[in-house]
C-alpha cells in the first residue's frame, strides 16, 4: 500500500474488502471487512447473442 490509509479509504485482497473507519497517530485504529463477490467471466451481453 505504501502510506497509511485515511478514513474513507479501501482495499481489496483475496475477496475482501477493508474500509477504514478510524485512523490514530500514524495506524489504523478501526475498519470494516467485506465480502466481495468474484466477478462472473460470463458477460451479461452473452444472452443477447444468436445461436
């Protein structure tokens, strides 16, 4: 990452998603895991094609 991450900000690494809520003197106090869905290889356009 390179620098301390304001509040506000986020990252995903292996399908989570971190979003900090609280930083203090220079370190990450608080923040929030989500779970991120794995992007589909299928296109939603791929119904629209013809056989």
């Amino acid at each position: 990452m390179g620098h301390v991450p304001r509040r506000g900000e986020f990252f995903e690494i292996n399908g989570l998603r971190f979003q900090v809520l609280l930083t203090k003197a220079g370190a990450v106090k608080w923040f929030k895991v989500f779970a991120v869905q794995a992007k589909s290889s299928n296109s939603s356009n791929q119904n629209d094609k013809a056989p």
